[in-house]
C-alpha cells in the first residue's frame, strides 16, 4: 500500500513539475539591459534569453537565420524602440509577440543626431544618424521600460500578476534611486563641461542636464591625427577636463588626453552583457565614477 500511494505521489510531483515547466514563459531580448529587467520580473517564471555574444555591440548585431528561428519562437520578444536593431525591419516575427518597451514615451524620442560612418569590433560599418536608442540611460525611462515588460508577462501570464507586480516595483525603486542620485550629482555643478567619447548619452544627457559634448572615438583605437586637432580646437570653446568613454581607454588615447588636460572615465551603457556584475552593479559603479568627476 504504502509503495502505491509513494509511486502515486511521485506520479503527481513529475504531472506538477512538468506543467511549471511547460508554464514557463521564454522570452527573448535585443540587447542585455531588457534581459535584466525582464530576469528581475519574472523570476523563476520565465527563461529569458539574450543571444548576442559578449563581444558585439548589440545595437548594430545580425543575428544569424538559426538565432532568428529561436526568436520567432518566443512567447515574448522584447524590443527597445528608438530604432534600435535594424535587423528587426528585415525579418518576420509575430506581432503578437513583439513588446515594443519605450512605447510610452515615443514622443520623447530624440531624433536628428549628426553622426559619421564608422566601425569597431565584429559589428561592420555603422553610423550614428537618426533616432538615438539608449533610452535606458535615462533611468525614469528605463522604469517606464521595466513597466511594460511586467505589463506584458502580466497579459501572458495572468494568474502571475501579483509576483510579477512585485518584482517589477523593486526593479523601479532601484532604477528611480540611481536617477535621483544622478540628479543630486549634476545639480552640485550643472555647468561642469565634460566630453563623451561617442554619441551615446543624449537621454542621460538630458535626463540629468548635463554640458556634454560628443566625439566619435573608440575605446580601443587611437584617434588620428585629424581627430586630435579636432579636439583641441573644441577644447578652445568647451573647455571640458573629463571625457565620458564607453569603456576602458587606449592607454596612449589617455596618455595623450592627460597631456592636454583631460581625465578619462568610464560609464559603461551595457548594451552587451558585462564581465563582471549585473546591470545594476554596472550603474552603481557609473554613478561612483561620476560622482567623483563633480566633487
């Protein structure tokens, strides 16, 4: 008797077990950022994947036509908006799908930047013309972002809603607390002149207002010749003694800057997956690194 009702009850927790996991939703993102707010919402509820590799710029990546085939069979497809990912206007996916996460803000969108056709890493040749697209570094944004993410995974998952309402209120408190922070730090001296290596900071520029001005530099070249003249001569009328880099510097790019009077640092967008930590960690530590620019 005892082994029955043992066998039957193991009958059940496997029938349990196996409907949780068909009852998972997979979601797939374009870029690392929605990946770590979708993670935060849905726990354990959800397999969230973001295929890129650790060494492509998100933004400008072509997903190959097998990685394409896993997207179009996702519950949810998380997009940024803004125009980011261009691959997206050449394929077929379910609208049903598709959650366009800065929807509610469309209307804020920056448009018309000047940018110069360029390259770096396995990414080819690309420009940074039009709408610019890391809406996340605007972090009452990125809450609006999280928002409609636990919106979605709510319509597809009703019975989940209190769980994901919770997740998703933490994820806001702790983007809202490193927006509040950023305000903090910029108001100390709003007038501070600071350079950014690449054209990537219009929404944490204008979130946090800050008197930044933008080259078109990579972390891991050296600028030519040309570049540094140019330079100079924006230093004349903006004359800046921090430049903003996406990531850790040539060490001659910052030799040289340091010769003309200007420090480097880092405030990585993670776009792409880091290293080390997680979204948040890498914020935190962006927030540290500017604060320390404005004291």
């Amino acid at each position: 008797m005892r082994i029955i009702l043992l066998t039957a009850l193991c009958a059940v927790m496997s029938v349990s077990i196996l409907a949780a996991e068909q009852d998972r939703l997979t979601v797939y993102t374009i870029n690392y950022p929605l990946q770590y707010f979708a993670q935060r919402i849905a726990g354990e509820h959800a397999d969230v994947v973001f295929p890129a590799s650790a060494d492509v710029d998100p933004a400008f990546w072509q997903p190959s036509t097998e990685i394409i085939a896993d997207y179009q069979q996702a519950d949810l497809i998380l997009l940024n908006g803004a125009a980011y990912a261009n691959w997206l206007n050449r394929v077929s996916l379910s609208r049903r799908k598709l959650v366009d996460t800065s929807a509610a803000f469309r209307d804020k969108y920056i448009h018309g930047n000047e940018g110069v056709t360029h390259s770096h890493g396995p990414d080819g040749d690309h420009s940074h013309t039009g709408t610019a697209f890391t809406t996340w570094l605007d972090f009452n944004q990125a809450a609006e972002q999280a928002r409609a993410i636990a919106d979605a995974m709510t319509r597809k998952r009703p019975e989940l809603e209190t769980v994901f309402e919770h997740n998703v209120t933490a994820l806001e408190a702790d983007l809202l607390a490193l927006d509040k922070q950023l305000q903090s730090i910029v108001a100390t001296r709003p007038d501070l002149p600071l350079l950014a290596s690449h054209p990537v900071y219009q929404y944490f520029q204008r979130r946090y207002g800050l008197n930044l001005h933008s080259v078109m530099w990579e972390p891991e070249e050296v600028p030519s010749e040309v570049q540094w003249t140019e330079l100079e001569r924006s230093l004349k009328e903006h004359p800046a003694r921090w430049m903003l880099w996406e990531a850790e510097p040539n060490p001659d790019s910052a030799r040289r800057l340091r010769d003309l009077g200007v420090e480097s640092m880092v405030f990585d967008p993670a776009g792409k997956r880091p290293n080390e930590g997680d979204f948040l960690s890498v914020m935190q530590h962006n927030v540290k690194n500017l604060q320390e620019v404005f004291n």
